[in-house]
C-alpha cells in the first residue's frame, strides 16, 4: 500500500514509518516539525525511499498535495501531553482537531477511504474500579484536599469505600479529564463521522503509556518514562510523584508500532461506514514507582525519590485491557517490561 503517516517524524510516528517500510509498504510523510518537539528543526532519521514532507496538517492545500495515490492514512500528528496551562487550549485543539477535520475533508475529496488514528487512553479518565457492595464504578476527578492530605486513592464515589483498580475495556464510557483528553475524544468522534458520511473505515488505537528509543527529552509536553530517563542522564534521582503506587500500563513504541501495521493491513476488509477502536497495551500492569526503579537500576542509580507532589488532572490508576487487539487484530507484545526498561535506560532520547 502507499500511505501517509502525519506526524511521522515524531517518536511513535518514526516507528510507524519504520515498521511500514520494513514490511514493504510506500510511505509517504507529513510533519510540521513543531518546534516544542523539535527543537533543532531537523526530521529523525528516516529509512530510504521515504517521502518526507515538512508541512502542517491545518493547511488544507498541503494536506491535498500529500494524498495524492495515496491508499490509507494513518494519522499519528498531534500535540501532546497533559496540558497543564489553559493558555494551550487553542493550540490542541488546532493542530488536533482542526488538523483531523482537514486531514479527514482532504480524504473525502480525494477519495481515500482508510484511515488508523492515534487514539489515547486518556478518553477513559480514571480507569474502572471495583466496589464490594456497588460493584464497577468510575470515580470522578480527585479533591485537591484529598490530595494535600496524601490520600491519592479515589474512593467509591456512592459509598466512599475503598476500590480495587480493575482493566480497562473500550466499552467503558469516555471521561476525558484535560484539553489533550478532550481534542483525542474529538478526532475519534471526527472520524466516525467521516466515515459514516463518506463509507469510510476507521480503526483507532488508543495506546496507552508508550515508552522506547526516540523519545523526546523532558518538555513540559513528554511522557514519565521519559522525564525519569532525562533525570537519570543528568545524575539526578527520578522523582516520584504521589506514592508511587500509581498503576499504568507501559507499553513499548515498537509494539505500537506493530498495532498500526496490524490495523493498516485489516482496516481495507471493514465494511464501509464502520469505525472500531483498540486499547494498546501490554497487559503488564506495573506502577509509576516501579518503571522509575527498573530505569534507576538498569542506569546504575541513582534511586528514585518518591515526592507525595501531584499533578490536578493525572489519574491515579489506568491499565489496559487489549483483548479486543490481540483477537480481532492478531497483535502480540513482543518487548516484556523488564528488557525494555532495561534497554530504554541506556537508549538515546531524541534532541
Ligand atoms: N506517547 C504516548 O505515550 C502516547 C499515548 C497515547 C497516544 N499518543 C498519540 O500518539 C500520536 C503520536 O504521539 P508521539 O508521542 O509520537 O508525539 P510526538 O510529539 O513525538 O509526535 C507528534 C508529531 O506530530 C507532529 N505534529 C503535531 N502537530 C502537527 C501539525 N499540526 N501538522 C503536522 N504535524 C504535526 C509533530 O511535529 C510531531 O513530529 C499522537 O496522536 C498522540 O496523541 C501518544
């Protein structure tokens, strides 16, 4: 097949681009290179016959010119991050929403029918919880009090009991807790709404916390494992947040790229007007304590320092389940947390 990767120079596109090429598909890039990622204003490396193309999915002309022959899109550009200052607001939503509906407009003119979105765990909020007497619950955002006082566990929102965090499915209701949140909701609705309009198909895989080699250094906008691995460059201890006992699920970038081969080669045999979305993750649950102790160890220290501080708008507990992937998409995890922390602790972070 040909296909555009927007976002392609980015950490989870490069892979994508990487594993396409590998398995014999034409690609085709489409990268603003936005500075907050980019600082020096060069592309990654890239394999050879790779198209690259610097230009900004707002602009609908750009984005024309780039689907020309081209057969699915895969869609990986966006701003991310949690979004702390409201003053980003604008700027998520446009280079991730505005930038979907152009993407997704330029694709129904040009009659391009197959799209696989970058979709998040970050839809789903808190993730699910069990409750003795009340069954399943979805907490709502924890109290700034409750957080001063060290009290990081959500309890049940009916009868405050204690809860058991649990998997997360993709049936679970969204929940979207920050801008970022919002603007990932909004360009999977964007895209069901494409596809009803113009019988195309999509496939959105929500990934949950993706780790590897070509992670950006630590901005404000980059994921944990990627500011304790900056920290432990610097010969600095990890810092820890809340208890550390935070429950994630890490999930390797050349795994999520594997999901996005997997999705790219299925989505042409959907029938038309159709839409599904994926969790990608390894199934390993582990805690933001242990990840920043494997890379602590696996980097020759020092140890983490576990600093009871909090971010307003992490949630506490979200781990995947991704059955429906590994059944319908026939994807596997092949990189165990262990190797890849171990190895991420000695790979180079892109500049
Ligand atoms: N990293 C994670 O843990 C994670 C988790 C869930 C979902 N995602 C999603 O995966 C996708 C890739 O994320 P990443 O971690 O590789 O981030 P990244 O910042 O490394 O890559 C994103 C790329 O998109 C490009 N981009 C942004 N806005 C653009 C625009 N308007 N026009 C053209 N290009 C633009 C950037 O220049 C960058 O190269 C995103 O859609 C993100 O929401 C990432």
């Amino acid at each position: 097949m040909r296909i555009l990767v927007t976002g392609g120079a980015g950490f989870i596109g490069a892979s994508v681009v990487r594993a396409l090429v590998a398995a014999g598909h034409h690609v085709r890039v489409l990268d603003a290179l936005l500075p907050a990622v980019h600082p020096t204003g060069n592309p990654p490396a890239l394999p050879a016959g790779v198209d690259f193309r610097r230009g900004d999915v707002r602009d609908a002309e750009t984005v024309e010119e780039a689907l020309a022959g081209v057969d699915a899109v895969c869609h990986q550009a966006a701003m991310v991050g949690l979004g702390l200052d409201l003053q980003d607001a604008p700027h998520y939503v446009g280079c991730n929403d505005l930038g979907t509906a152009v993407v997704l407009a330029a694709m129904a003119r040009s009659g391009v029918r197959r799209l696989v979105l970058a979709g998040s765990m970050v839809v789903y909020g808190e993730g699910r919880y069990h409750c003795a007497e009340h069954g399943e619950v979805a907490p709502g955002p924890r109290r700034p009090a409750d957080l001063d006082a060290g009290r990081f566990e959500p309890p049940c929102p009916v009868c405050g009991a204690p809860l058991r965090p649990g998997l997360v499915a993709e049936s679970a209701p969204a929940d979207p807790r920050s801008v970022y949140a919002v603007t990932k909701l909004a360009q999977e609705h964007l895209s069901a709404a494409w596809a009803r309009a113009c019988g195309g198909t999509a496939l959105t895989l929500r990934y949950h916390n993706v780790y590897g080699p070509g992670m950006p250094r630590d901005t404000p906008y980059a994921g944990v494992a990627s500011l304790f691995r900056s920290a432990l460059a610097r010969g600095e201890a990890p810092r820890v947040f809340e208890d550390g006992r935070q429950r994630r699920d890490f999930v390797h970038v050349e795994d999520v790229a594997a999901a996005n081969l997997a999705a790219l080669t299925a989505v042409g045999d959907r029938p038309p007007g159709s839409v599904r979305a994926y969790n990608v993750g390894s199934g390993e649950v582990r805690t933001i304590g242990e990840m920043a102790a494997a890379l602590a160890a696996a980097h020759g220290g020092p140890a983490p320092t576990v600093t009871g501080e909090y971010r307003l708008g992490d949630v506490r507990h979200i781990t995947a389940d991704s059955n429906r992937l590994r059944a319908e998409l026939d994807w596997l995890p092949r990189v165990p947390f262990d190797r890849g922390m171990a190895e991420f602790a000695a790979a180079p972070l892109r500049v």
